[in-house]
C-alpha cells in the first residue's frame, strides 16, 4: 500500500507516519518543509505548498496512491487544490467535531446538523469562530471530488505524546505541581478526547480497508466523567492534590473563559460537545486506550518538553489562587 501523506510533521501527521514506518507501510509526506524538517530524513518527501497549483502539478505526476491522508486542509480552496492534483484510490479528510451545529444537546451522531457554509467571506478568515464552517467546507469539497471513495474523520480534541497545544496537558501539568487545583463545574460532567496514537493507528485501518463515510472519532470508550479524568492523573502521578470544584455560575460570572482558562470545560449549554457518539467507527475498528497510557505519555512528553507550555491555555497559579480564595 502506498499513501501521501499531507503535512506529516505535527502532531497527528507526525503519528500517522510513525504508524506507518511500524507497519512497514510505503509512505511518502507532502509539506513545506518548514516544520520538524529533520523528521523522518529517510523518509520521501515531496517538498510544496499545497495552495501553489505547480508544486501540486509536479507532486502529482510523481506517483499514484492507494490512499492521500489529508490532516492539515483549513480552507476549502487549498483543499480543493491537492483533492483534483493526485491520482488515489481513496482521500481521507481529517475534519472535526467542530463542524457539528448546536452542542446545547445530549448527543452528537454523523447525521447531526453542520454549520452553514453559506458565508462565503468567513470561509477565506482564519478564526476560531470560523474554523467549524471552514471544515465542513472542506469535507463538502473532498465529497464532491472524491464522492463514494472518501472518508471524513471527525474526531473530538486529540491529546497524548507530542501535543502542541496545552489543554489536556495543563492538567496534567497542574496536577503533577500538586497544592489545591481548581476544577470547573462537577465532578460528574462527561469529558471526551481522543489519543492520538489510537487515532493513527485507526486512521491507517481506514486506509488499508478501504472504509468509507463519514466517522466521529471519540473516546475513550467508555463515558469519562470529570471526578474520573482528575482522580485519574493523581493516581498516575502519584501525587495527591486538594481537588477544589467550583460552580459553573461562579466561574461564568468570574469572566472565566471556557476551554482556554480552564482547558476542556464547556458549560452546560455547550455540553454536547463531550457527548459525541463514536459508535460508529468503534464499530469499524477505532480503539481507545487506558486513559492511564495518555496520561503517562503527555507526563513524559511535558518532562521531556516535547510539549512546551502554551499562555493561550490555563490559569496562572496566582491567578488560580486568587479565584479558589474568593469562590472556594
């Protein structure tokens, strides 16, 4: 089996290619060469700017392939690009549970409203805001191209070794520090997220077998409450911390924000996004780890520092302090 892989050099490219290299998979990375250039160097690169049609142009005349491996599309232009340059058996879009509409619910499905991409400006506006729309953008126009041989992947928030962002591992990070931590809401509020490794590993399945569709990728596989995650890092870690939970309310009318101050929780009214079901593609083989194993691996990556501390996400201690002296 041959696969193209887009990017290849961040996160869960960088794990994708690695699955393939265990499995002894041929396996070549289109990018920029920008990122982690030296990753991988026996590896075949084709060096390119997928928005540039004539590096695509050459890239394309270089092979066929059983499968392209897209993880880094955001605009639906620059996709459009790479799904009309390459001749493939399949193309795999990996998309998002943020494309889904309205998450003040209690679960998502495949068939769950998307946003509107009706909004042709925001399509081109590189935001948060936007970055739904501009999926599901992106996944209309692998279906229209690739129609029947293409799967879109879309999994919840990908965590585990060599995370680049700091939202899981700022709990991991927080509890490891150990004292009196902060926990948002209650502890029996559902959480979701996905290993990266798990998602690779699946990912290559879907390539091998051919797997069509449209698949949430979510775990772990069983319901992950809050109490549970929190209970379990201090058990990994070894190192008991004074769990303090605050009101959802409390925090709201802190001007806390959700997901960037306190990584990971949403309010009530944004619950469904820690609901998504991911039957579906359990169903065709997608496996979730002990969430032990992802908690160990971000601990390592951390210690390590191939994860390094990001100030878009988490408290500060002496803000955190500040807060538990007022709300707690």
């Amino acid at each position: 089996m041959k696969i193209l892989v887009i990017g290849g050099t961040q996160f869960l490219g960088r794990h994708i290619v690695a699955e393939c290299l265990e499995q002894g998979i041929n396996v070549t990375l289109l990018n920029r060469g920008l990122s982690s250039p030296d990753l991988f160097p026996k590896l075949p690169r084709l060096i390119g700017d997928r928005n540039d049609t004539e590096h695509l142009h050459k890239a394309s005349l270089s092979d066929n392939w059983d499968a392209v491996i897209d993880c880094c599309g955001y605009f639906p232009g620059s996709v459009e690009k790479s799904a009309c340059a390459f001749q493939a058996s399949h193309y795999i879009f990996i998309s998002s549970v943020s494309v889904y509409d309205d998450f003040n619910c209690e679960a998502i499905t495949e068939t769950s409203p998307t946003c509107s991409t009706s909004d042709a400006a925001s399509l081109n506006h590189n935001t948060a805001e936007t970055y739904g729309m501009r999926k599901k953008a992106c996944e209309d126009v692998v279906q229209k191209i690739f129609q029947k041989q293409a799967t879109v992947i879309r999994p919840g928030l990908i965590v585990g070794p060599n995370d680049p962002t700091w939202r899981f591992p700022y709990w991991v990070d927080r509890i490891g520090k150990g004292g009196k931590v902060l926990a948002p809401g209650h502890p029996k509020d559902q959480v979701q997220f996905i290993d990266v490794r798990d998602l690779a590993k699946w990912i290559l399945e879907v390539a091998s077998r051919q797997i069509l569709g449209t698949y949430n990728a979510v775990g772990p596989y069983e319901p992950l409450t809050w109490g549970q995650l929190l209970d379990g890092i201090q058990h990994t870690l070894d190192n008991p911390c004074k769990i303090t939970w605050v009101e959802e309310s409390a925090l709201l009318a802190k001007s806390i924000t959700p997901w960037t101050d306190l990584p990971l929780w949403v309010p009530q009214t944004s619950r469904g996004i820690h609901r998504v079901d991911g039957s579906k593609a359990r169903q065709r083989g997608l496996t979730s780890r002990a969430i032990t194993d992802t908690i160990q691996a971000t601990w390592q990556s951390i210690r390590s520092q191939d994860i390094l501390k990001s100030e878009d996400f988490g408290l500060t201690l002496e803000k955190e302090k500040s807060l538990l002296s007022t709300l707690a």
